[in-house]
C-alpha cells in the first residue's frame, strides 16, 4: 500500500498541469501562468492540510478545482483582472496567420470574442470552460462549482447559445457592410 505521501504526489502530478490551465484561463492575461501555478500550490497545500484521505473517495479532484476556483475568483476580486480573462481565452483561440490581412482578421475576431467573453456571467464562463477546456463532464463541473448538474446544463447551454448568436449577429454585419462597400465601388 502506497504511503500517504506518495498518494499525494501522485495526485499532484495527475491534476496539477490542468489544474494551472483551468486557473490561467479564469485569470487570464499575460502573467496569469505563474499567478496560476501559485493558486494551484495554494489548492494542493490546502488540500494536504484538510487531509486529502478524509474526502469520500474519487472526490479529491472536485475539492481542488473548487477551492483553486475560490482562490481565483478572490484574485479576481482583488482588482480589474477581468481583462486578464478574456486575453488568456483569445491566446488560446489564437491561430499563427502569416498575412496582413489574416493577421487583421484575427484581430478583428479576438475584438469579438474579447467583447462576447467580458459579458459572460462568471458562473457560466467557469462552466464553459470546464466543459471545454477541462473536457469534465455535467456531473464533475457541478461538484467543482458546488451546484446542480441541472444547473451546470443551463450555465453551459446558456453561454454557448450566446456566444453563437453574437457571433453569428457580428459576422451577418460584417457581410453587410462588406456587400454595401463592393457595391459603392463598383
């Protein structure tokens, strides 16, 4: 049987690389990597405290993302960090594009998403990016959150349904205004 402490590092070592990516994108920004890893040591430290052998078992997982997730929001709420979420998002939609033009359009798309994300209420941007990000399902999101699986359904459901018709009301008016543009040269 494997000491306590080696169940630990094994832990540590399954969950500590998501754990960071799922920390840096709730944060965010440029610099959120190693503000990041600091919440994610805080999580396991927190965890190696409470004693992890006293969670029922498979249950350590959903501990540490909600007490990491707790940490993150209180970094949040430490200052006007928001925007640091939406630039770590786009870092991760962003596509290397070798043209002026592409390069202009990426921009013009992180713009976009920039401004759909920054709107999003956080308990559905969290369950969004578990479900996508952290590919966990319905019912492990809801033990990170502390909430229904029905309400991790709606959260999710909700945020992409908006992100869909945002962006689908975005790039309709683009077509437009490019359509009336070639028209007027022509």
């Amino acid at each position: 049987m494997a000491s306590e402490e080696d169940e630990f590092a094994l832990m540590f070592h399954e969950f500590y690389p998501g754990l960071c990516r799922f920390i840096a994108c709730l944060l965010g920004g440029r610099g959120a990597s190693g503000i990041a890893q600091d919440i994610a040591q805080e999580s396991f430290l927190q965890l190696h405290r409470t004693g992890f052998r006293s969670l029922p078992e498979g249950e350590a997982r959903f501990w540490l993302y909600r007490v990491a997730r707790n940490f993150a929001l209180n970094e949040l709420n430490k200052g006007n960090t928001r925007q640091r979420l939406i630039g770590r998002v786009v870092d991760v939609f962003r596509v290397h594009v070798p043209t002026p033009e592409e390069e202009f359009e990426v921009a013009e798309r992180k713009d976009l998403l920039v401004d759909m994300l920054k709107t999003l209420p956080e308990q559905q941007r969290a369950a969004l990016l578990l479900r996508e990000q952290e590919e966990m399902s319905y019912r492990e999101i809801a033990a990170v959150l502390n909430v229904s699986e029905s309400k991790v359904k709606v959260d999710v459901f909700r945020a992409r349904t908006f992100l869909r018709e945002r962006w689908g009301k975005r790039q309709n008016a683009l077509a437009r205004s490019n359509s009336s543009s070639s028209s007027q040269a022509g």
